[in-house]
C-alpha cells in the first residue's frame, strides 16, 4: 500500500478537481463586483471562503522568475532569460543583460531539496545589477522519462563541474543551503585535477558538518536508518505523467513535511488571508498569494540522490570526516587553493545549525586566512539568508563587496 501512496494521492486531487472549479465559479459568482449576487449580505464572506477552498485544493506549477528588466547604473537594462546548458535534470539558466559587459560572472547553485529554483527569485534580482548571474534550474523528476536513467549524488557533482567548467575560471559560485557539500566536493575534485576554479566560493546555510548545533532536521534523519526513508518515503511516479515508474520523493511528502514543521504558522496565514479577502484588504492578500504561489510549488526528486544525501551528509558526515569518495575519488577540500572563501549562517536557522557551514573554513586549510571569511546574520533565520529585507540589507552587500575584492 505505501508503494501505491503517490498514485492515491493522484487519484483524489483528480476527484478533488470539480470541487476546485466549483469553488472558483462561486468565488466569481459572489465576489465578482458585476454580479448581482456579489451585492448579497455576507457575499464577501461567502466569496472569501470559496477564494480559500480554491487555493486549497489547486496544483501549483513551477511559477516563473517574472524578472524583465533591472536598473544598471542609471539605466533600466532588459533581462533575458537564457539556457545555456540543458541536462536531464538540469538546466543552467542564464539572466542575459544585452548591452551590458564586464561584471563579475556568478552561479548560483540552488538547492535540490523540494522547491523549484525560483525560490531563489530576489537571491537573483537584488544580485543582477551588480553581476551577470547563472543559476541551476532543476527539473522535476516525475517529468523525466524512466529511460533517461537515474541521477545520483556523483552525478549532482559532475554537473556541478561542468556548470562551473562552462561559465568559466572568472566565475564566482554561491551555493544556497543544500547543494554547499556537492559543490564543495566538485570545486575540491577540480583543484586535485588541475582543473580552473572558481575565484570564489560563498557557502550559505548549508550542511557542511551536521554534527555541529544539530537541528531537529538533522536530528530526524540521524535517527532513522536509510531503510525507514526508502519504506516510508520513496514512490513510484502515477501514470499520467512522463516520469511514470521513475522512483522519486515526491513533493507533496516534502511539503507535508514542511507544513508540519509550523502547522499553526500555517493556519494562522490563511485564516488571516480569509479575513484580509472579507475586509478588502487586496495589497495583504496579494502578499499571501505570492508568498503561497512559490511555498506551494514543489518538485519531486529523484530517489537515488535523496537517499544518498541523507546516508552522506546527514547520517555518516563524509565529507567533514575526510571520508566522502565521488564516482571513485577521495574529497579532499584542503587541495582547493587560488580561491577565496566565504561562509555565512543564520543565528535563528532551523535547518541548518550555527557552525555547520563554517565548518568548510577548517575543511579547506589551503586557503589562506586573508582569504577566508565568516558571517553570522544576527536574528535571521534560514530563508532570510538568500531572501528578503535582512538578505537584501545585511547580507548582499558583503556578498557583493567579497566578490569585488576577488575579482
């Protein structure tokens, strides 16, 4: 029965669907200021309710970066978004700026764990005035055909190097959260071969060594034996979609997963958005609208690199015992030499405890201290890293300027 879960869940949002319309006809019907009834006593509420059900019950897709232009100077400057690199599972996705030249290439490597890399949205925006920017676009997993094959840890590294190999040795790579550890071993893998490298590399929130200030996350996967994960977790793709049978953690698990990691805060936030819909207060609305449109939108990942990353990085801490091995080679970041370090955490993070990103300043001993640096964001949690006010005023520009010092 656990196998068949994915396929049950399937089956009732497909029942749910009518319902779904049905809610957002009542929506127009009652809320709509051309209708008659929209007039009715308590129509407001009435409309609220079924603006809820609607959202509710709906299937949120990847949503778009929506970035058309950014100001350069005094300029305002297009935006054009690029794939320079296609992959099975990932794209990179470059923010063309045409007419504008000389700025620092960046990559951002964002995260492969649930949500699409649009998360990454204002990480983009406040950085492209300043930087040509790249970033990784992972692709779904239920919509890659079972015979393209599967996709392991190794092989999230080598499209590390190959990312960073394309954009070129003027590159400057920022990994968000989860992805820190596959870039760190590839930038390591690269130095050990002679490879160019990145002249700099910016670790944030990320996972580096997570027996330092465990989290509960790190404390629940440490806890459960690797088989419990591919019991409980691991599903089969349903039919109806290109990835039929591919083996996956499916997204509506993560986000199950990350509902009950502040249920209440959850359900303080729509019933606030219901009362915002009842009062009129649109520009509120709008907020939880954006805020849910993207928090909503999930993505499966392939089981392969899943359970790998739980059993490397979580339960056996490989890399920061000097033990992580990559398509048959031995990490060794203490080899990365010629580029510049800079590892910043949240004091409130809850997914990635205070010292587990700072623990790659030790890892990578080749690296001289006039090089290394560490921040800590006092009072921001693990989203406020890479988005946000805080991020935007606290955060980005010591990104920015540690960037400018290297290149």
């Amino acid at each position: 029965m656990d196998a068949l879960l994915y396929q049950i869940y399937d089956w009732q949002r497909a029942a749910m669907e009518p319902w779904r319309l049905f809610a957002q006809a009542a929506n127009e019907i009652y809320g709509h200021p051309d209708s008659p009834l929209s007039y009715l006593p308590g129509s407001r509420n009435v409309a609220a309710a079924f603006d809820l059900m609607t959202r509710l019950t709906q299937r949120y897709e990847r949503p778009d970066f929506g970035i058309k232009s950014v100001r350069v100077g005094d300029k305002e400057v297009a935006v054009r978004e690029v794939y320079e690199l296609e992959k099975p599972f990932c794209r990179l996705l470059h923010f063309a700026k045409p007419g504008v030249s000389g700025q620092p290439k960046v990559i951002l490597f964002a995260p492969l764990s649930g949500h699409h890399a649009t998360l990454l949205r204002d990480t983009v925006r406040t950085m492209l005035p300043d930087h040509d920017v790249f970033i990784t676009d992972w692709i779904d997993a239920r919509e890659i055909a079972i015979t393209v094959g599967p996709f392991h840890f190794d092989d999230y590294v080598a499209y590390v190097r190959e990312f960073l190999g394309y954009v070129g040795r003027s590159a400057h790579a920022i990994s968000v959260c989860q992805p820190t550890v596959p870039v760190l071993a590839a930038v390591s893998l690269m130095a050990a071969k002679g490879e160019p490298i990145p002249r700099t590399l910016t670790l944030m929130g990320g996972p580096i060594d997570t027996r330092r200030s465990p989290t509960a996350v790190n404390t629940f996967a440490k806890n459960r034996p690797l088989s419990w994960f591919e019991a409980k977790v691991i599903q089969r793709v349903p039919m109806r979609y290109p990835g039929f049978m591919r083996r996956v953690y499916p997204g509506f698990l993560q986000f199950a997963g990350f509902v009950a990691m502040n249920p209440d805060r959850h359900m303080e936030s729509h019933l606030q958005y219901y009362h915002h819909l009842v009062e009129g207060d649109g520009e509120s609305a709008e907020q939880h609208r954006r805020f849910y449109d993207e928090y909503n939108a999930v993505m499966d990942l392939p089981a392969e690199y899943y359970l790998e990353t739980v059993e490397r990085v979580f339960q056996k801490h490989l890399l920061p015992r000097g033990l992580l091995v990559v398509a048959g080679e031995r990490v060794r970041p203490e080899l990365i030499k010629g580029a510049a370090l800079f590892t910043i955490e949240g004091e409130l993070d809850d997914i990635s405890g205070n010292g587990q990103t700072e623990a790659a300043q030790s890892l990578c001993k080749g690296i001289p201290e006039r090089d290394k640096q560490h921040f800590l964001a006092r009072g921001v949690g693990h989203y406020g890293i890479f988005s946000g006010r805080k991020y935007r005023e606290m955060i980005y520009p010591r990104v920015r300027d540690f960037i400018a010092k290297h290149s």
